[in-house]
C-alpha cells in the first residue's frame, strides 16, 4: 500500500452539479456551451424520460443500452454517432450507459476501433463535449475515466481508460433513482461499496483515496437500509448518490481488487446483475484478505455498521448477513449457476490480472473456485 510520499492523479469532472432537482442543469449547460445537436445514449427507461434534461436544438436519443453492453450493442450506437455527429454526448442512465457514453464520445471520427483502445489511456482525444447524469447509485461512471464492454467472443469484459472519457460535466440528482425498485436499490448500493472496500484495501491505496473510500462505506453503511425500505427517502436516496460518486472517484487511481475479478464472470456468463454479483462474492473476498488488511477490514466493518473483526469467519458471517438483509439472494443455486461451471468460472478470473494483480493477497484459481463452491 502507498504513503502519503507516493505520487497520485486523481481526475474528475471539471464541473459536478450535486442536489435535488438539478436534471434540468444538463440543459442550461449545455445553452451556456452553445451546444445544439446532443445524442442522449440511455437504456429505454430514460430514454421515455429524456425531456427531463431539458436540452436545447436538435437531440437524439439511443434507448437500447444493455444492462451489461458488448460489442454489438456499442458497434449500433456508433453508427447512430457516426449519422448524427453530435456536438454533445449526454450518458443518461446508470454505468451501463455512461460507459458507451464514454466510448461514443471518443471514438466516432477518431479513425480508432474499440480493440485498438481497449487497455490505459491509447485514446487519442476527443472532439465533442461529454456530459453525464446517472440515475442509479452504484457504478460512479459519471466521475470516472474508465468505461467496460462485454467481448461476446471470450466473454469477458474489455476495459478502456482513457483521461479523454472524464465528464465535461456530471449533473448529479438524486432524485432521479427515486424511482429506482428495492431490489436494484440493493445491489448497485453494493456495487458502489464494493468500489471503496476494494480501493481501500487495494495494493495501490493511497491515503488520498482512503478518504472517499471510507467516507463511501459509511454512507453506504447508513443510508443503504433506508433506501431499501423506503424508496422516497430523498436523504437516503442523495447519501447513496454520494457514496457512488466516491466509489467512481476511487476506480481511476486505484481501482478495484479480487472482488470485481471473482464477479465479472456471474455477469457475463450467468447475466447476473453486475451490482448483485458483487454482492455474491463480497463476503468471501473481504474476508479472504482480512488477514493482510487486519486493521482495514475492521473500519470497513465499522463503517457499514458492524462489530470491527478481522477474522476471517466473523468477516464473513457478517458481511453475508449484511447483504441478505437487503433482500439480496446470495446462494448461487438459487440464481441458475451450475456448480459445473464454477472451474471455467475460477480460471476466467484469475485471468483479470488488471484486477487480481491490485489485491492485496495473492489469489490462486484454487482459492477463487473455493469461494464459488462456499456462495453456492
């Protein structure tokens, strides 16, 4: 882990808009910029729900973002990019569609292809603004550099960063997930906390991250409970919003360990919910590196409201009574994942070294087929 001598960037959005009732900033924005012609990619709920945005001139709207976007899903919103050629692109949804935001914001007229920049900044630049508003709270993609879509090939996710994806502009409103169901609630409140566990307790922590990390975890800790129970709570609903916020701010720096790796193959394999799969496996891996990350493991603990341990077993025990208590199904049985497939799975990834390589002990295929046999 990293000192306060080591060196760090951290990037974010030149402007963050942050509150209720702000949707409509997007627009005011984007007349301040004298931008006329935006292509809104969104998943086809937002897409109804896009006047919100209060845009100005001509705006088109691509609805069909994928839960969990690949290839083709990303190839059909370039085409559009490529017809309409927008001045300005708004992702307006939750990750899924603020990462091909991303992607369509740089690649159009770039003479690029999406393998030539899949890996750490190969993006060559970028010639039109780029706004993002989220509408769940979980992935923190409008703060974020880094944008992932599914290879239907190998089944795996490719990941781009690139400083040329980072927001112009993120309009932050809470009340836009106010609508968002329990369940979904649940899992990408998860998703975002897995974002600072995995960051805090990253090989590459660094003090400058900590601070969001575990200021995420805590909002999580308080907040999450309440948004479940009642969706309308507009305080819970803006504490969550922070909290993954926080969580993006962490992923370009220092992004995520074992956690993220273990659950990318429930996703693009099961088509799992990304947020839910985080959830599977978060129990096991805390508690797997619990014994290197002793003193950590017990703020994160603490910090979600939880008695401080860091052995192993209670770590587990009580992270997994923490998710269930959400409502959240955390056997993979019940979700359709033969235990067949669960050596495939171990070795797809403990082939994410981008990820397995930040975690802060050392994982084997063995150690990560361990854990999907002990969520079954």
């Amino acid at each position: 882990m990293n000192n306060l001598t080591t060196p760090i960037e951290i990037a974010r959005p030149a402007i963050i808009e942050f509150g209720s009732g702000l949707v409509s900033a997007t627009g005011r924005w984007a007349r301040a910029r004298g931008l006329n012609r935006t292509l809104v990619v969104a998943d086809a709920f937002n897409a109804a729900r896009v006047d919100l945005l209060d845009l100005p001139g001509e705006v088109v709207v691509f609805g069909e973002v994928k839960p969990e976007p690949d290839l083709p899903n990303l190839e059909k919103v370039l085409a559009l990019a490529g017809q309409v050629k927008p001045d300005l692109v708004v992702g307006f949804g939750g990750g899924s569609a603020m990462d091909l935001a991303k992607l369509v914001a740089v690649l159009p007229g770039s003479g690029q292809s999406f393998m030539e920049v899949v890996g750490p900044e190969k993006v060559h630049g970028r010639r039109v603004a780029l706004f993002q508003v989220p509408t769940t709270s979980g992935t923190g993609s409008e703060g974020g550099t880094r944008a992932l879509v599914t290879d239907p090939a190998t089944q795996n996710k490719a990941a781009v960063q690139s400083r040329h994806m980072l927001a112009d502009i993120a309009v932050v409103d809470p009340d836009l997930t106010l609508t968002v169901p329990p369940a979904v609630t649940a899992a990408t409140g998860v998703d975002a906390m897995a974002h600072c566990v995995e960051a805090f307790t990253s090989r590459k922590a660094h003090p400058l991250i900590d601070l969001y990390a575990l200021e995420g975890i805590r909002l999580v800790g308080r907040f999450l409970k309440r948004a479940v129970r009642d969706g309308a709570d507009s305080e819970a609903r803006a504490g969550l919003a922070l909290a993954s916020m926080y969580g993006g701010f962490c992923l370009g720096p220092v992004n995520t360990t074992a956690g993220h790796a273990v659950a990318y193959p429930l996703g693009t394999r099961h088509h799992i919910p990304h947020g839910h799969a985080c959830a599977l496996v978060f129990p096991h891996t805390l508690a797997f590196n619990a014994p290197v990350v002793a003193e950590k493991t017990e703020l994160v603990l603490q910090a979600l409201g939880l008695p401080a341990s860091a052995d192993e077993r209670t770590v587990r025990d009580a992270t997994f009574g923490f998710c269930a208590d959400l409502g959240i199904e955390m056997r993979l049985s019940k979700l359709g994942v033969p235990d067949s497939d669960f050596e495939t799975m171990a070795q797809e990834a403990h082939a994410i070294r981008r990820l397995l390589d930040n975690n802060p002990r050392d994982l084997s295929q063995a150690q990560i087929l361990t854990m999907y046999r002990a969520a079954a």
